[in-house]
RNA sequence: GCCGGGUUGGCGGAACGGUAUACGCGGUGGUCUCAAACACCACUGUCCGAAAGGGCGUGUGGGUUCGAAUCCCACACCCGGCACCA
C-alpha cells in the first residue's frame, strides 16, 4: 500500500500451493477426491482474506494443483531433464514408513520426517534427482549479496547447509588384498597437515568399498557387523555419544608421506555418501578418532603441540602442529611449528608434487531427491520403454493429468498409486510406438512452489511456464515475505531454479527474492496455538468483536514483524480505542475540504511533517510498530491542538486528520476510508497519492538543548536551532544551575554539539 | 562441539555514539455522571528524601570515548541453524 501511494506499479499476488499429502490423507479418510478438499479449503481460506481486507492482486490468482499449472511445472522438469540437471540413480534414500514415501534430506529432521514426525529409515531405491549440488559454489557465493537484505538466520542456515568444506583428496595404495594390481584409496581430509598421525584408514561400512576391500579371512566379521550396523535407524547411528565400533578390514594402506603401514578398518561412523566414504584416521588431532583408536586399541600419534593442562590421557586438540616426521624418518615434509593454513598448504604442495593427492572442495549439500510415492502431486513427466530407456512425453502431450483415484485407491502401499492406474501406466513409448510405461511417482510439491513467483507475470498464458520479456521486466522478487521454516527449504529450491532457468537462458537475474522478510508468528500464553494445548484463539470471533481493522494494527503494532506475538500480550481492545479517537478527529474538523494549510497553525504542521518524515524511513525498513506509533503520537497532537491549542478550525487540523487518515491507511484501510469520507472527500484513499513533506517544517523552531557535567544531565536549555557552538557554550556556562556546579572547580574541557548538547568536563 | 541472533520498566516494545524507557498495555489518582460505561486529565524504572533534590540504573565483568543500550574484549543465560560431514 505504502509503495502504491508513492507511486510505484506494485504486484502483490497470492495463489495456492495446493498439491500434497494433507489433502491427500484426508481423501483416504472420507473415501473421496484429493481435490475435493483442497479446493473447499482455497475457497474459505479465500473468503477469509476477502474479510482482513488484504490487498492482494486477485486477477493472478492460481492453484498449483490446477492442470493449467502443472503442465509448466512438468515442462519444466523436461528442461531440467534436457539439461542433465534431472536424474535417476539408485541409492539408499530417506523413507518415511509412515507416510510411504521417500523424503528429500531438507525434509528429514533429526532423523525425523518433518511432515509426520515418524523415524525415517533407509531404502535402497531408484529415484529422481535435482542436480543441485551442481550449483552449490554458486548458492554459497550469492548469499554473501543477499547478506544485506535477508535475515541472518536464514543466511547462515543456509550456509551450514550448503557445508562447504576445504581440505584434499590423498591417495593411499593398498596392500594385502591378495591382488596383483595396485590399488589406491583416496581419502578426504580438512586435516591434510595431521597426516603425519594417521595410525589407520576407517572405510564406511556401508559402501560399496568395504565389500570390496574385506579379505576373505575377514569377510564373516564385517558381513556380521554390516548387517547389525543396517539393523540400526539413523536415529541410533546419529547419536554423536555412543561407543565407536567397527571391524578390521585385514589390508593395510601405506601412507604417501611417510610410507608407514597403516590397517584399514570398517565403521558407521564414516558416511559413505560423503566424501569418499574413506578417512585417515588421526586420532592425535580428530576427537571420533581418538574415541575410534582407544576402543579399537590403535596406536595414538599426537599431532599438535598439547596444551598446558593437558592430562596425558584425554584427547588434545589445539596447539600448534608438531608434524615432524616420526624418529628415525627422513623429513620429506617439515610443517613443524607452523600455523595451520600455512601447514595444510604446504601438505597439499607436497603430496600435489608427489602424486599423491591434490586439494580439494566438499560440500555437505546432497542432490534434491524429487519423486514421491504419492497421489496428490505433479506426474513425472517421463516413459519408460524397454527399448529406447527413458523417454520425455513431448511437449504438445503436456500436461500429463493425474488418473481419476479417490478414497481406498490412494491408500499408500509402498509403491506409488499411480501405478494400479493402469490405464493410465500403459502407454505406447512416444519414440518408437511400442509398449511403455508412464513414470508413476509424482513431483515433491516443492518442485511446485521452486518457480510460482514467475508464473505471476503471466498467470494465464496456456503458450508458456512464463513471459521472459515480462518476468525479466518485473523480476527479481523486490520483497518476499514468508515464515523462516523455509529456510534450506523453498528458499534454497528456489533458488537453484533460478540459476538453472538464467543458465537456459529463460530469465536474466541470478537470485529470485532481493530482500527477505522473515514474518513471525502468532502465540498465544508463550506457545503455539493448538487444540491439544486447548490455547487457540478464534480469529472469527476476534473480528466479531474488535472488527478487523483493530485486529489488523493490533497485529502490526506489537511488535516488528520478524518477532513472534503473544496474543495474551496484546489488547486488541486498545487498537480498537484508538481507531475510534482516530476517527473523531475527522469528524471534529471544522475547516471544508481542500482548506489551505500553509495558513494553519506551525507547531502542529510541524508534527505532522515530522511524522510523514519519519515514516518513510520507518517503512523502509519494515518497523511498522513505530509508525503505528508515530501516528499515535499525531493522533494525540491534533487531539490536543483541537481541545487546548489553534482548535478544530485551523486548516493545520485538517492536515494533521487527512495525513492521520492516510497513514493509517496502511494498516486499517477501513477505517481511513470512513475518516476520509467524514473529511468530505470522495471515496479512494488507497489510490492517494503519499503526501508531501514540506522540508521547510522538519527544521525546529527552538530546540532543547542539554548540558551535561562529565556525561550526566543537569540542566536543559530552550535554544535556536542555528545557534553557534561559541553562543551555545556561553549560554551553558552562564546558565544559574551550571554556574553553581562549577563554582570553584576548573573547567577542563567543554565539548559542543550545537545546538543538542553541551559537556562540561571539570 | 561449530556457526548465527538475542538479553532495555510489571508486560509488548522505542532510542543517527549525545535527554534511556518513545508509543501502547497494565496500574494508581482525578474530572464528567445520581451511578456506571465512554471520554478526558495527571502520575507510574529503582533507592534515599516531607519536598527541593540526589544516588543507582539497558544480562555480568572489563575496555575505548568528553560521553556507551549502541563500538571492542571476555563471560553467563535464552532462541535458532548444523553436527560422527573427517
């Protein structure tokens, strides 16, 4: 509202993102359609922002379960596909038992699944992709230029997502394995300046490497270990605190720098998806080693230099390095003494020049793992033929419409429902014309919502996802508002999206939301509303009884609007209060419309200016409490100006009313229509433009100044706004209160800030 | 453990390095009224004091500065992110 009345061509739309398994799950139960629900639900839901009076743009709306929208979200996924940034692998992926469906990583929360809460385990399944790790230096990167204008929270988040890590890849040849050819390890390190204390090579237990390493003298143990290691939910195997455990490999590696035998080992606690599923074990310098090696009964080097308390028995960290090599070894590389950039540099120098390693760059962030084993979602686009692979349905064929299921149908069996539509599973393969199957899992709905800001430009165009010219025109997002639980969610998704759509050319800008507003939430007595708790608070019958314009600034006023709110804080029925002293003043101006002000009386004009001034700033930078606040404080003014000063006559009244009214505008449109019309205008306050700031009128008549005696107040001086800093200090120092505090003293030091303040320092 | 953010009256919260506690809620007293409601007015950080006035005060302890809620250093606590990621 604020940019429209400064004249600013502003698109505030608001759709659904209304694919996904509540709707679904509620089908299940009452034996009916996913979209019969979801769509009874848009509609009050429309109804109810119809009635808080919020100014969306109800010509863009859509639904993202509507066929005219997937149709693009599965065009789309074609293009990703072209570009190689869509794909399947097999894998061990996270499964919800619960909701019967894979989850993406973001979607698993503390080995949780964050829809449902139940304990996610592991399955070995085929699945769909999202390249995004290809993008993951450039997510990283760009935060630093959305720093500025997002949260921190949700940068940072961000950040330690993405995980980036530096260190190096070091190549260790394996012995005892029986074979002829030579066989090399790698292994990734932070640490490459430890190496000199690596006693052994853990391998994790679940990777394809271990099986492929264990010599058959060894091969009972670690089948028995991988299969109780399997056994155990990720919840187990999260738990940072339990006993390392882990089963000897019976191979040695040789380490490239020293040339020492080292044994490898089997464990869990080695990711096998991370890295290279392989680590040098140093427990001189890394607390799980240590924890490993103590257990295990493997020999401890010490890597650092250990601190002064240090026991002799716990773990040391810190310290400088002391990487000589081992008595009795010739130095090939000596890092003793130095930092550790300066060391880890030196290493990766070191093994690059023997071909034993090279520096190297992780990241923690995984691919996004797209396909669900649901109904209510967006269909993969995709045909499997037995003779050409995987097959794209051809663009004229979009959209591929979910089959007509409901109720028992929907029921999840571990396979995706899509699949018993046989009908609809069984098409002739669009490359060759012979038998084929459609893809039967359908989108994470977060595919859905990674690009609906862009179908805003153009939310009815059937001839494509989107207008470039159009989203080039409008785009990137100016400012998005949102709950900060997205935040390695929607808010990553998409922006991969918009890097791969910029990288095919289909939009110019790199990042989709230049600014960021994280919204909190409402409580209610210190937690979340909810049945259970028996805490709720009925939104209906708080517009019944306050209206919804009170409810509105109620909202806005307690507090910045990336705090949480407490309803048992706040007193609707104050809001309310001073909306009606608001709207007595319009009715107590006596002055007709289109009363000249620069007539009326300067102390109130003065205010009013001030206020209109001041909150600008205060928009800009989302403090909407304080210019509910300022109003207030206006509101108060012309109150008294009205009662005690230049009275209800002085166009300065009139003034003050229209600005109260159009401030408020913002926040109780209602109510600044009703005090506009009392004013005598025709109806269209919203449509005003924002008014002017006579420039002239924010400089004082007199100002206050303050005298300090060393920093502490002691007296106030009424002064010219343009006083010099010379008659400012003689006015000080000859002022009676001053005069006799500093009686026989020495006045050292008199600092002058004309015309605010004076500080005499004795 | 690592990384972010925070801590201001009884409460929600204001404060370009320059009058701490704006604005509001709550509270106390008053005006109006037969009475109440509404409205309006005054007071409301804390301690000492009859008052005038003064001392102390923005989580704790230091520092920089003429001057610190604000900048710097440590610490405590709260909230959030990551986490056997080597």
């Amino acid at each position: 509202r604020y940019w429209w009345m400064k004249g600013y061509e502003v698109l505030n739309p608001m759709g659904w993102d209304s694919f996904g398994l509540p709707a679904e799950n509620a089908a299940i139960k009452n034996d009916e359609h996913p979209a019969t629900y979801t769509y009874a639900n848009i509609d009050t839901q429309y109804e109810s922002f119809r009635r808080y009076g919020v100014s969306f743009d109800w010509s863009r709306r859509f639904h993202t379960s509507d066929p005219e929208y997937y149709r693009w979200t599965q065009w789309l996924f074609l293009k990703l596909h072209e570009k190689g940034l869509a794909y399947r692998k097999n894998s061990p992926v996270n499964w919800c038992p619960n909701d019967q469906t894979v989850l993406a990583n973001e979607q698993v929360v503390d080995g949780a699944c964050e829809r449902c809460g139940a304990e996610v385990t592991k399955r070995e399944l085929t699945q769909w992709y999202f390249r995004t790790t290809q993008y993951a230096q450039e997510l990283l990167d760009s935060l630093d230029d959305l720093a500025p204008t997002w949260p921190s929270k949700v940068v940072n988040a961000q950040r330690n997502w993405i995980g980036r890590s530096e260190g190096a890849h070091v190549d260790f040849v394996i012995s005892g394995d029986g074979s002829t050819e030579e066989r090399t390890i790698t292994v990734y390190t932070t640490r490459p300046d430890t190496i000199f204390g690596t006693t052994f090579m853990v391998v994790a237990v679940d990777s394809p490497l271990a099986d492929e390493l264990v010599t058959d003298a060894q091969r009972s143990d670690f089948e028995a270990y991988r299969d109780a290691v399997k056994k155990e939910s990720d919840i187990d195997r999260l738990a940072t605190d339990r006993p390392k455990t882990g089963v000897s490999l019976g191979v040695t590696a040789t380490n490239p720098v020293t040339g020492a035998q080292i044994p490898v080992w089997a464990t869990d606690y080695v990711l096998a998806d991370y890295g290279t599923g392989a680590v040098m074990g140093v427990p001189g310098g890394d607390q799980r080693d240590w924890e490993f090696a103590t257990a295990m009964g493997l020999p401890i080097v010490r890597t650092t230099e250990p601190p002064a308390d240090f026991d002799g028995e716990a773990y040391a960290g810190g310290g400088r390095t002391i990487n000589s090599p081992a008595d009795g070894v010739a130095a090939p590389l000596d890092i003793n003494g130095l930092d550790v950039d300066e060391a880890k540099s030196r290493t990766i120098a070191f093994l690059e020049e023997q071909g034993a390693g090279t520096g190297a760059v992780n990241f923690r962030l995984r691919d996004w793992l797209l396909s669900r084993q649901r109904y209510w979602g967006a269909p993969i686009p995709i045909v499997h033929c037995p003779v050409d692979g995987e097959v794209r349905v051809p663009e004229d064929q979009l959209p591929v419409v979910l089959p007509e299921l409901r109720g028992a149908d929907l029921k999840p069996k571990g396979t995706s429902p899509l699949g018993a539509a046989t009908d609809w599973v069984n098409v002739t393969c669009p490359t060759c014309g012979g038998p084929a199957l459609r893809d039967s899992d359908t989108m994470d709905t977060f595919v859905d919502s990674s690009w609906y800001f862009l179908r805003y430009v153009s939310p009815h165009d059937d001839t494509r996802a989107f207008d470039t010219a159009l989203a080039n025109a409008w785009g990137p997002v100016d400012l998005y508002v949102g709950g900060d639980e997205h935040a390695v969610l929607h808010l990553l998704y998409s922006r991969f999206f918009t890097k791969a759509l910029r990288d095919m050319g289909l939009i110019t800008w790199d990042e989709p939301f230049s600014a960021y507003l994280s919204q909190g939430k409402v409580l209610n007595q210190g937690r979340k509303m909810s049945k259970s708790l028996g805490n709720g608070v009925n939104l209906g019958d708080q517009l019944a009884q306050y209206g919804v314009d009170a409810v509105r600034l109620t909202l806005v006023f307690a507090s910045p609007p990336e705090d949480n709110i407490d309803w048992a804080d706040v007193s609707p029925g104050g809001s309310l209060k001073f909306l009606q002293r608001a709207l007595r003043l319009a009715g107590d101006v006596t002055s007709g419309a289109g009363a000249d002000a620069t007539t009326g009386d300067e102390a109130l004009r003065r205010v009013t200016h001030k206020v209109v001034h001041e909150a600008e700033r205060l928009l800009d930078a989302h403090r909407f409490n304080v210019v509910v606040a300022r109003t207030m404080e206006l509101v108060n003014a012309t109150r008294k100006a009205i009662d005690s000063g230049c009275g209800p006559a002085d166009p300065a009244v009139r003034e003050a009313a229209e600005t109260v009214a159009q401030l408020l505008s913002l926040v109780a449109p209602y109510t600044a229509e009703e005090m506009w019309e009392r004013l005598g205008h025709q109806p269209g306050i919203a449509a005003r433009r924002w008014p002017d700031v006579d420039e002239r009128l924010l400089v004082e008549e007199s100002v206050t100044a303050v005298v300090q005696i060393k920093g502490k107040v002691k007296t106030r001086l009424e002064v010219a706004p343009d006083i010099s800093e010379a008659d400012l200090e003689a006015a000080a120092l000859a002022d009676p209160t001053v005069a006799a505090l500093i009686e026989g003293e020495t006045v050292r030091k008199v600092i002058v800030r004309a015309p605010k303040l004076v500080n005499i320092v004795l």
